[in-house]
C-alpha cells in the first residue's frame, strides 16, 4: 500500500512538473537507500542469511540463546548464542540483544562450511527439527524478564 502511495506521488509530480523535476526529486529522496546498496549494506543482516541457509538446508531455523548478561541494568552487554543440534555454532555479545544476536549469527555463517559431506549432519538437523517444530506448531512461550531466552533474544530490538 505504501508503494502505491509513493507511486501515485511521484505521478502526480510527474504531471504537474515534468520528467526533469520528478528524476531529480527521486534520485534526492532515493540517495541514502542507493548508497546503501552501494556499500553493499543491505546483505549485512546476517540473521535473515542464517535463517534462509538453514531454511534451505534443513527446513528449519536456528536457535537464538541468552548465555549471559552483564553489567548494570543501564549498561548491559549480553552474550547470545546461535543453536542448533545441541550445539553453539556461534556466540555474539553486544549492548542490546538484537545487535548480540547479528553478531552471533555472523560468527555461525563464518563456521558452517560451505557444503557438508556428512550424512550424520544431515541425519542430526532432521532430528533437530522434528524436536523443535515451527511456531505454528507450538505455543507462544511467555516472556519472563530480562533473562528469557531463544524468543526474547530473537525478537527483541533494545533490552
């Protein structure tokens, strides 16, 4: 909707001030996204590449962990770990979860080879998935605090 919205402006500036006009209003509006893609900053969510590896592999997605926190409650630095077949693949720490949470991932993409040879790792990641089905499948778990885990790790932005 917001693209329409977007789409039926730039129209009617187009009517109303001509091609000249619109070209340089969309390519001031569009600088910062553009030099974004430039930079290549777009591909730095690491989470969302581990979630599709893993989705395309395994048919399922890791799990984000709380393994520490520390520091006052207005200055904490939190450790997250990325999970899968009962193993950390990847162990971030920053001052809120979600910048935690990249960084592990970023350190899981690093460790997981580009492809894997063995039939066990295959074997381990079906069961893994079929432990720990998807969200439509189980419940919400409820948030417990500061220290919850997987979910609050994962979806949490600021802590």
């Amino acid at each position: 909707m917001l693209a329409d919205a977007v789409e039926a402006l730039i129209g009617a500036y187009f009517l109303d001030q001509g091609l000249d006009a619109v070209r340089e209003f969309v390519l001031r509006a569009l600088a910062p996204v553009m030099a974004q893609i430039e930079r290549r900053e777009h591909e730095h969510d690491y989470k969302t590449l581990l979630q599709e590896l893993f989705q395309s592999r395994y048919q399922t997605a890791p799990d984000y962990e709380v393994l520490s926190e520390t520091g006052p409650p207005h200055d904490r630095t939190f450790e997250i770990g990325v999970i899968f077949a009962g193993q950390v693949l990847g162990r971030g720490t920053g001052k809120s979860k979600k910048e935690a949470a990249q960084s592990a991932a970023a350190e899981a993409l690093h460790n997981i080879p580009e492809r894997e040879h063995s039939v066990e790792a295959h074997e381990s990641a079906v069961e893994h998935a079929e432990a720990h089905p998807g969200p439509t499948d189980t419940p919400e778990p409820e948030d417990h605090g500061p220290t919850a885990s997987a979910d609050s790790a994962e979806n949490t932005d600021e802590s």
